[in-house]
C-alpha cells in the first residue's frame, strides 16, 4: 500500500487535494529551522529519522517503510489543517540511496488549540486506570485536554493499526499503513501517486458510473461488516474520509473509532455510518438497503 503522500516537494507547492476531511487546505512555512551549528544535524534535510525513538506499526511492515537510523526527515509542507489536527507532508530517505518514503505526519493540537466538541460520545467506554486522570478528562481541565489530545493519537494509531491488519488477513478492508507514534503525531502511509504526488480522491470527488458505483457500494458493505465483526465502527464515516486509489476504497480520519460493545451507543454509531455514506450513494441513483445493511451489520457486531 503506498499511502500517506509520497510526493515531491515542487508538486507539494503547486498544491494538492486534501488529505483526510472537509478542514480548509492550507499551505504554510516548514517548521522553524535548527540551528546550523548544531553538530547533530545532517548534512541535507531537517532532522534524522525519527523512527527509532517511536512506537512501531504493525508487521511485517512494507517494504517502502524506512527503518535505518541514517535515514532523514525532511519537511515539504503543510497538506491540510483540521479541527483536531494538522498534516504535514514529510520525506524520510537514506542519502545517496534511492531508499525514499513518503510519510503524511498527522499532529494532533494541544489542548489550548483544539476543539473537544466531540469527544464526549467517542470517548464513552474508553477508559484510564487513575481516578484523577479521569476527572481532569470529564471536566476538560488543561491537563485532561492533554490527556484526551493523546488519547486521540494513540486510539487513532491503534486503529490503523487493527484495521491494517484485518486487511491483510480478508483483503476486504484498506486502511493507509501505520509508520510509527510519538506523543501526539501519528505518520501514515501516503494515499496516491508517488511519482507525481497527485492524492488519491476522495469518493465525494468521484465520478463514477452504475458499474463502477455499484462496486463501491460492494466494497464499503464488506469493509464495513469486517469492523462489524471486529466489534468497531469508524464512528465518522462519510464520502469525505474514504479515498478511492487505483479503483479501492481506502478508509481515513480514524482517531474516532468506537468499541461498540463498550460504548452504549455502539449501535447509534455503526447506523450512522451507514447512512452517512448510503445517502452519497442514493444521491448518485444507486438503490441500496441502508436499513437492511445496518441490520446485518448490529448481528455482526453482537448488537442483536
């Protein structure tokens, strides 16, 4: 799966779709520069790999992710900003080698620059083990906005991760490979082109005809009774967080996912989703069973 933006920097600045959601798409200046005297910084680019002090994406990894020490990280820019969260495109490549990746390094804001309006249903059923963390987190201090911002990092992280793996195993769900976690920035495979860095679209931009939307809607009911029966649901699921690549559905923007046994509107989720992306596909002249579908998918999950 060659995902999160594997691009060239002169494509990046010519400006490319959005990555993830319907936020604004923003071109803005790379991080402030380190200092050049720093005797630790390489020779090109902006920082060594910062792979060896993450946490790891699932194996066996693809062979495009890069892993060695010496490899190094370059920023190319601003992709797109959010409610929730900034994406940045970002090189990581082993000098005088053609061993290049290209990485969408997605930072989830603090808690004084984010907004928490949803986290109060997506965060029912998730849980930490200390009392004060939990208060801090149901009251939305300072320090349990920190905790809720990392919170989303991880959750999203681990479910890419669930998520990749399942696909690996049915062939019957895609998600962008998770790289790596750190604090609070998530690095994901790039969805696309990687010659040209032309995004793949997402399925609201596609134009498709009976054939063709009829074989989308057959993948979106398998992927989605394959989270069904994993007992998840992406919890936010519409035409704007699916990218369509090379003719398959690819599932994004996953920070939200919901456990719904645990969460006691669980069902309320996975209907949701449905309809959400069955209305897209009615609008488009495709008849499909919205109905029928969340059903089939509440038994799947146990709800029923």
């Amino acid at each position: 799966m060659r995902e999160h933006d594997s691009f060239g920097p002169a494509t990046i600045r010519r400006g490319r779709r959005k990555f993830d959601d319907d936020e604004t798409f923003l071109k803005r200046g790379r991080p402030e520069p380190q200092l050049k005297e720093d005797p630790d910084l390489p020779e090109t680019g902006d920082r060594w790999s910062t792979w060896d002090g993450a946490l790891h994406g699932p194996v066996p990894r693809p062979d495009w992710v890069r892993t060695e020490h010496g490899a190094v990280d370059t920023e190319l820019g601003m992709l797109k900003t959010g409610k929730e969260a900034d994406v940045f495109l970002v090189r990581r490549a082993l000098p005088d080698t053609d061993a290049v990746s290209m990485l969408a390094a997605k930072r989830y804001r603090d808690g004084d620059h984010r907004l928490f309006h949803r986290d109060a249903g997506y965060l029912e059923g998730r849980r930490v083990r200390r009392s004060r963390e939990m208060r801090a987190m149901t009251n939305r201090t300072a320090f349990g906005k920190e905790m809720i911002a990392g919170q989303w990092a991880v959750a999203e992280f681990g479910a890419l991760s669930q998520l990749w793996q399942l696909g690996q195993e049915s062939g019957l769900v895609r998600v962008p490979y998770p790289v790596q976690l750190i604090g609070t920035e998530v690095m994901l495979e790039f969805i696309g082109d990687w010659e040209t860095g032309e995004a793949a679209p997402r399925l609201a931009q596609v134009r498709a005809d009976r054939d063709q939307l009829a074989d989308l809607w057959q993948q979106m009911t398998d992927a989605l009774s394959v989270l069904a029966r994993a007992q998840v649901a992406h919890g936010d699921l519409s035409p704007y967080n699916t990218m369509v690549h090379e003719g398959r559905l690819v599932l994004i923007d996953l920070p939200q996912i919901v456990d719904v046994v645990a969460n006691p509107q669980g069902g309320d989720f996975i209907a949701r989703d449905v309809r959400n992306v069955a209305a897209w596909f009615t609008q488009r002249g495709l008849e499909v069973d919205a109905d029928e579908l969340v059903e089939r998918l509440l038994y799947e999950a146990g709800l029923k």
